[in-house]
C-alpha cells in the first residue's frame, strides 16, 4: 500500500508540474523536502529550516506535507524528493532491508545530512486510570498508520511490557487523527512519536486535561536490550501542562538526502543549519537543541560528502560511503 501511495504521489507531482521531476540532484534545481503531517514537528520545523536555506544559500529548497519517514525515503528513492526527515530506527531499516522494508527490499542510494533533535515516545491518554503501560491491555489505542515508524515504536514499547498487539482494540491514525478520536472518546489512548511539544497534542492541551503515560526504568532497561537504538528522555510537565514530568524513550530525527544530491547544495543545507541556529531557534524551538556532536553521531547511514565536508571544517570526522 505505501509503495501504490508514493507512486500515485509521484505521478500527481510530476502532472502538477514537470519541470520538477528534473530538479534537485545534479542538474541543480529545488530541493524538495519531505518532512511529516502539518500538525506534526517535521512539518514545523522543516519549513523554518527549507525558509533559512532558500534565503541564505543558492540551494532552494522546500517543505513538502508527507507521511513521513518511511514515506519520505520511499518517494526520494523515486526521485520525487531529494531530501527527507526521518527517525533513526526507521532509516537503519531501510538501508538494512528490515521491518518496514523488508517486503520491497534495502534502499541504500540516500546518504546522512545531520541528526538534528530528539523524538519522544509520547502516550498520550485523557483517562486518568491510565497510569501505566499495563493499562493500556484491553484498551482502544492508536498505535499510528499500520507499517509506519510509530507503528513499530508502539510495538517495541507494548511488547517490553509482555502485551502485543491481540491485547489491544488497536486503530491505525496519523497524528492529528488520533487526538481528533481522543477528544471524541473513541479511543483511550495514542502513540506519538515526534518532537515535543508536537502540534496536535499541544491543540488537544489546550481544552483537555492531557496526561502522558511514563515507561518505569524495569521496562525502559528491558527495551534497550532488544531495541538500542532507543535512548531514556524525559518530558518535563511544563512542556503540555501535565501533572509530572514523563519518563520515555527516544529516537534521532535525522535529515538524509539522495546520493545524487549535489556536494554543494548538500554543505548549504548542513552549513546553514548550524550556522545559523541561533536564528533559527527564535523562529522554532527545535533550534535550541541543535549540536554538532549529536548532529554527527550517526553510525548506521554514511554521511553525505557534502555534509561530511562542513564536519571537517568544525574538526569532526564523520563516516562517507
């Protein structure tokens, strides 16, 4: 289904507007950006980031509404976008073949830009009763789009807990649906996997007593032994006005871009997001958690030799193919 989905995406891009399909590699040309749902964080802070981008450098580039992760490197590997955001679990299965892509088989021909922020694991439940992830055995939860990054998240977290999927009254929802069945009573919980605060739930904050279910230590301990690619994180109350701080997991949001993206435009898409992070965090708040170290840290996908060139210059050696 996601491979009929990206192929009718594409077709429509390409009717829309021809010229396009011949832009953003090589050739030169806008890069376009997939990035996530408009209520999600990739949206949000990939728009701000492809703004900056096309202001400061010769590289357009911009923000194109997808499904995100599995969806972006899907439709670059058919030469609809150049550049994508995506979780790091998510693009270690592609480059391996596995899990979502095990059915369609490896995409190598993408390469890393940066790791720019973490994602949260995000529970998120109206009903007070629902303390733990124990609870959520029996209930109706949203477990995101069947096949998708949060799909597999909310698996590895259930199945740390011993419950899988036949537990559960599971849906299969974006985002924005999710909270959208929240507020209607139509389920009792949902998985969010993105960058707190997110859009929707903050949306659903503001007219909802919002609670977030935290994983214990016991559980978290049990999870990085199978899945390490999660890290612990905590979202404070502060951030969607909840009773206490959340205790989670975390994946890296990561921009990766097409092989044939040029060395240039990628060092223009890396140089100015770190350059120029202090503007950028007064237009989003993902800005303020931009760092280098954590921007090249990722071992499982090669870094771009554009992206690679600008790491040198900060005395960083990173990985190229």
């Amino acid at each position: 289904m996601k491979r009929t989905f990206a192929l009718i995406a594409l077709i429509a891009l390409i009717i829309a507007s021809p010229l396009m399909a011949q832009g953003g590699s090589e050739s030169g040309g806008t890069l376009r950006f997939g990035t996530g749902g408009d209520q999600g964080t990739y949206y949000g802070f990939g728009n701000v980031l492809a703004q900056r981008i096309s202001s400061e450098t010769d590289t357009p580039v911009v923000a194109v509404v997808s499904a995100g992760s599995q969806d972006n490197i899907e439709m670059m590997d058919m030469g609809s976008y150049q550049l994508g955001f995506v979780q790091t679990d998510v693009m270690s299965y592609a480059y391996n073949g596995t899990n979502l892509f095990a059915e369609t088989g490896a995409i190598t021909d993408f390469s890393t830009i940066a790791a720019l922020y973490m994602e949260q694991v995000q529970i998120v439940t109206l009903d007070p009763n629902i303390k733990t992830v124990a609870d959520l055995k029996g209930k109706r939860v949203s477990i995101g789009s069947s096949g998708s990054g949060v799909y597999y998240n909310a698996l590895d977290i259930l199945g740390a807990y011993g419950i899988t999927e036949n537990d559960i009254s599971a849906t299969y929802q974006s985002f924005g649906d999710s909270v959208d069945a929240l507020q209607d009573g139509k389920i009792d919980a949902a998985f969010v996997v993105a960058g707190a605060p997110t859009v929707a739930v903050s949306t659903l904050a503001t007219t909802h007593k919002v609670r977030l279910v935290s994983i214990d230590d016991e559980h978290i301990a049990k999870l990085l032994e199978t899945s390490p690619y999660y890290s612990p994180y905590t979202i404070p109350a502060s951030v969607y006005g909840t009773d206490e701080d959340c205790q989670t997991v975390a994946v890296g949001a990561v921009i990766i871009a097409k092989d044939d993206v040029s060395e240039d435009a990628a060092y223009d898409v890396v140089s100015t997001i770190f350059n120029d992070k202090d503007a950028i965090a007064k237009s989003h708040d993902k800005g303020n958690e931009l760092d280098l170290g954590f921007a090249s840290s990722i071992t499982t996908v090669p870094y771009h030799p554009g992206a690679a060139r600008y790491f040198a210059e900060q005395g960083i050696e990173v990985p190229t193919k």
